[in-house]
C-alpha cells in the first residue's frame, strides 16, 4: 500500500453530550473512497481506529465513546481510504465532553 497526503480544507471535533461530532471537508480534486476516524485519550496518541471498516459519509462522523463522562477530553486524527492506500494522519483535533 502507498501512502498519500490527504488534502483536508478543515477538520473539526464538537463536543456534545455524551458524543463527539466530527465534520471535515476535502480539496477540490481529492477523492478518497472513504476515512479511517482515530481517538485516543492521550494527547498525540496512541490512536485507535474505531469502527471495523472505513466510513464512507464524505464529510461527518459521531463518535459515542463507550462510559464517556464530563470532562474527559478525546483526540481524534483522521485517514482517508482509497484504491492506492490509506492517508497520512491529519493534524490532530480534540474534545471535551461536557
């Protein structure tokens, strides 16, 4: 597998209750086939991938971290999927549940 560089205009994390949202968006031209979501608890990682196959919602996914209480904070760094491999890792974003 080869590595590319995914193109991202933006990447978000919004805490809500009990969930975190996130929302990206792609430069023109990009054309992934879907995104790996990571989350750690840890600021700068160790991530885990969640889900067992890539989402294929172009630009939004709901995380319902499991026991997920106020205050902890979850980091999140996306890779986007296509015939040719898997992304880089974005820069990192996070949340903190209310």
């Amino acid at each position: 597998m080869t590595c590319f560089i995914l193109m991202l205009v933006a990447f978000a994390a919004v805490p809500v209750k009990h969930h975190v949202s996130l929302a990206w968006s792609v430069a023109p031209g990009g054309k992934p086939t879907g995104y790996n979501v990571y989350r750690s608890k840890i600021k700068g990682g160790p991530y885990s991938r969640i889900g067992a196959s890539p989402t294929t919602r172009n630009t939004f996914y709901n995380d319902y971290p499991l026991n997920a209480a106020s205050g902890q904070a979850y980091y999140y760094v996306l890779r986007a999927v296509n015939p040719k491999g898997l992304s880089k890792p974005t820069a990192e974003v996070s949340a903190t549940i209310p």
